[in-house]
C-alpha cells in the first residue's frame, strides 16, 4: 500500500480526496467567537510573560518545531490547565488515514499534541517552524482533523508558528466541511494570547458538555 506523509497533502487534495468544503457560513464556526470564559489575573499575567519569552526567543536564529513547542505550545496548554484529570494531553500521537481508492493508499502523520478525555478527541494542535507562514500548515492541521474516529462529532483545532495562531472547525456529517478563525497575532500591542486561551478553554468546554 503507498504511503502519503500528511504534511505533503494540499487543501486542493483534501478537496479531490475527502470531498471536504470550506464554508462561509457564520454560524458553522460560532464556538470561537461567542461565550468565552473569562480569564483570572494569574492567567493573564502567566500569558503576559509567555509573551516576552516567545518574543525573546525570536531574536535568536532557528527557533524550530520542536522549540515553538517547548516554548510557547506547552506553556499555553499549562496555564489552561490542558495537563489536568480528565483530559489527557498526547505529544506526536500517530494518526493513519485509509483512503478508498484504487490503490489502497494510506496517509500517515504525527500529530503535535492530541487533547482528550476518555479516549474523546476534543483538540488537534499543529506547531510550525517560527519563520513558516501559518497558510503553510493548514492543510496538514484539516488532515489531521479529518482523522478523528468519533466522525459523529465536530473536531476543533488549533495551528500556530508561536506568533499567529489560527482555529479551525470540521464537522465530516453530513458532508465534511470546515471553517477558520481570524488569526490571532503576537506583535500586537493587545497580548491577543488571551483570547487564544479563552477559545481553547471554551472549545473543550463544548465538546466535553455534548458527551
């Protein structure tokens, strides 16, 4: 069977492969926009400083995949308290996709960090290389959401090179569709991380209340 590296995969590809369509529909991807929690003055300050280091660690060269995620993934996921019972967070958790054609062929990848509770993907998050262009990797981020087992249910994702952080929403009944965020910046004199931690919160917050 030939195997496809999900990283190579365009969105003209997930278009031809899985049918999937990006919807301009508002009211697809409302949870990002609509009753986000508050933060408390621990996180925002937590944020504030996580903001300095990444911003730091940006005047070095070769601030790479695994560095983003050291220093800025990690981080985040802690002050949201993402490594708390009952979710479970997943480092590089393998991911096979068996597509019906006529060869057989298997796409395969990583994912960066998988997010669940009771074996419930409730988010996929994607980390790229500080100097790649976010546009880059949103194609591998719908790949890997289109991997979700629970097809029933809409998954929520989350793509950023540490300083653009990019959600995302696919729901595969009853056809697969999806849909984007804004992007959310660094360099903006609003520490605009507080509203990345609040849609994190509020997107697992969703997805563990449908259970």
């Amino acid at each position: 069977m030939p195997a496809i590296a999900a990283s190579s995969l365009s969105i003209e590809s997930l278009e031809t492969q899985f049918g999937l369509r990006e919807t301009d529909d508002r009211q697809f991807f409302w949870e990002w926009q609509t009753d986000l929690p508050d933060l408390d003055e621990w996180e925002q300050q937590a944020l504030d400083r996580l903001k300095k280091s990444f911003l730091n660690a940006l005047k070095y060269p070769s601030l790479t995949e695994n560095s983003v995620r050291m220093v800025m993934v990690h981080p985040l996921l802690f002050v949201g308290n993402f490594y708390q019972s009952p979710l479970e967070t997943k480092p590089e958790p393998s991911i096979s996709i068996r597509l019906e054609d006529e060869e057989n062929t298997v796409i395969e990848g990583r994912i960066d960090v998988l997010v669940l509770k009771s074996q419930l993907w409730l988010m996929v998050i994607e980390a790229k290389r500080a100097e790649i262009s976010i546009e880059a990797g949103i194609a591998q981020l719908l790949t890997y959401m289109l991997a979700n087992p629970n097809r029933d249910r809409p998954t929520f994702g989350m793509l950023t090179n540490g300083s653009s952080f990019l959600f995302a929403k696919v729901s595969q009944l009853p056809i697969p569709q999806s849909a984007l965020s804004d992007v959310f910046v660094l360099r903006r004199r609003q520490n605009e991380l507080y509203d990345v931690l609040k849609i994190l919160k509020r997107l697992v917050q969703l997805v563990q209340n449908s259970n």
